[in-house]
C-alpha cells in the first residue's frame, strides 16, 4: 500500500513539474517573440533612389546644386532598414535634371547650345548643362554629345518621317523605325519616364495607328502615344557596366554597404528557366479627367438611413 502511494506521489509530482516548465516554456517564447504593430514601408517606388536620398527642392528651377538628405537604406517615416546594401559613401551634391524637352506646338523648334558636359554623382549618365535664351538647364547627355553642339526641340509630327539627329528631341511619331531613343516620355507632357541609365537605349520598332511600338532593353515591348517625346540617341558613359569598381574601399565611396558574402547571383550552372517574353503592353494618352462632371455633396441629412446622402449628382 505505501509502495503504491510512493508511486502515486511521485507521479503526481512529475506532473506538476511537467506543467510548471511548460508554462516557463511559453512564457519565454512569448516574451522572445514579443512585437509591436509597425506600419512596413513600401519599396514600390518608381526609381530605385527612393530610399537612398531625400532631395531638397527649391520652389523654381535653378542649375544650382542642391543639398540632400542621405537616408541609408531606411524609410524616412518610420526610421525601419529597407534595403541594407545601401550606407555610408562620399557627401555629394544632386543636380536638378530637366526632364520635360517642351517646345511651342505652332512654332519654330527650340534651339539650345551645349556649355557643358559633367560628372553627376547621382546617377550613372554623364549630364549636359544647356542654355536656350535667358535659361539654362541640365539634360542628361548622349554618347556623342560635347561641348558646343547645337540641339533642338520640336513638336511637330510631319507626314514623312525626319531625319534624326543626335541630342534632338521628337515626338516619337515622327521618328523613323529603328531610331535609338532615350528619356522617353510615358504620356504626353508627364517628363521623362523610360531610359535613364547610362549606355542604355531604346529602339523604335512600328506604329499602329496613332501608336508608336518600342523595345526596352529588356526586350519588353511598350506602345506609347505618337505625341510621346523622346531624345535621340544612346545615353552616355557606355563603359559604366563594364567598368570595375576595384576595390573594397571605392565600393565604399559610392554609398555601397559590404555584404555577407554568402549570395551568389544564380549562374545557369543547372539549368535556367526561359519564359517567354510579356505581351507587348498599351498605354493610352490621358485626354480627360477620371469625372467629366463636377460633383457636388452637401450635410444634408435627409433620409440618411436610405443611403441617399447625394443632393445633385450629375451622370
């Protein structure tokens, strides 16, 4: 009888102790994973400087320098790392680039002469400091652009394709198939929106109708609007992609963060997958606002509960 109760107690004892370390266990567990809610920053900027640089604009356009803000790869809200290869580098100065090439639509084209060609730390593109009139502004260069060339910009689409120059800048509509194209224009009069990098270009493939088909360097087709501007030629600094940076120290310098060594870029050693290439995307001009219409609202509460909170909607 006593051996039995012996055995009962000491069952029962290790029960309790079963109990007591898994509730130490839970409660390490949950202090080890204890958070807080934090809103993530989203990385869908449209350029890749969204979380390297906060730029400090003035309110008019000048070719000054202007003074930035160097973020090292964290959100500026919440002050999270977003992307960790990105930190530390040399201090520099931004140079504001225009990116609209404007012209009078009934008129003769705008003329401007090259001053200058130079060195943006900021991006990859050598930049050309041009002066048109009492102006001057920062465009970036082509391949074979100097100092002392004359460049021009029209609006006009004539019914036989021109014959382009380097530098110039057209509506894509009228430049003929297989031009080289940068700093290409998404919708009429947004600025540029495709190829910024250096050495790189886009080449004109066809039209349809009112649209003008072009080839990415990622072999990506785009159909853009006629009236789409776009500067003629291959960007400059061709040799950036092949240049080595040689060294740890100028990685450095150019605000790069080391990494661990432990990634490796998938080298087709067993085997790639070949997709096919995107269907060739469309993008339509903007003519009109999303209402055509005005829509008025008042506090009105009348027959609030028959969702009727509208006193004159137009259709």
């Amino acid at each position: 009888m006593s051996s039995l109760f012996s055995s009962f107690w000491r069952c029962n004892s290790q029960l309790k102790l079963c109990a007591t370390s898994l509730q130490n266990v839970i409660g390490i567990l949950t202090v080890r994973n204890k958070c807080k809610d934090v809103e993530l920053p989203s990385n869908s900027g449209a350029k890749s400087g969204t979380f390297r640089r906060i730029v400090h604009y003035s309110d008019k356009y000048t070719v000054e320098p202007l003074r930035i803000t160097r973020l090292g790869g964290r959100d500026p809200v919440s002050g999270r790392v977003v992307i960790k290869g990105i930190g530390g580098g040399i201090k520099r100065k931004y140079h504001w680039i225009e990116w609209k090439r404007e012209a009078p639509k009934d008129g003769p084209p705008v003329v401007e002469k090259v001053i200058e060609i130079m060195i943006d730390w900021c991006r990859t593109s050598r930049i050309a400091l041009v002066a048109g009139g009492d102006k001057m502004k920062y465009y970036l260069a082509t391949e074979n652009m100097k100092a002392g060339d004359i460049i021009t910009t029209t609006n006009h689409i004539p019914r036989i394709p021109v014959l382009a120059k380097e530098g110039n800048a057209h509506p894509l509509g009228a430049l003929p198939n297989g031009t080289l194209v940068n700093n290409i224009e998404k919708y009429p009069g947004r600025g540029g929106w495709y190829i910024h990098a250096a050495g790189s270009s886009a080449t004109v493939l066809r039209k349809m109708s009112n649209l003008v088909v072009i080839q990415l360097p990622s072999k990506h087709e785009v159909a853009l609007p006629q009236e789409c501007m776009a500067t003629v030629g291959r960007l400059s600094n061709v040799e950036h992609a092949s240049t080595p940076i040689g060294s740890a120290q100028r990685n450095r310098e150019l605000g790069n963060r080391p990494r661990s060594g432990l990634w490796k870029r998938k080298d087709g050693r067993y085997g790639r997958k070949i997709k096919a290439l995107p269907p060739m995307k469309i993008i339509k001009a903007i003519d009109k606002p999303i209402y055509e219409k005005e829509i008025k609202l008042t506090m009105n509460n009348d027959m609030y509960y028959g969702h009727k909170l509208w006193s004159d909607r137009v259709n």
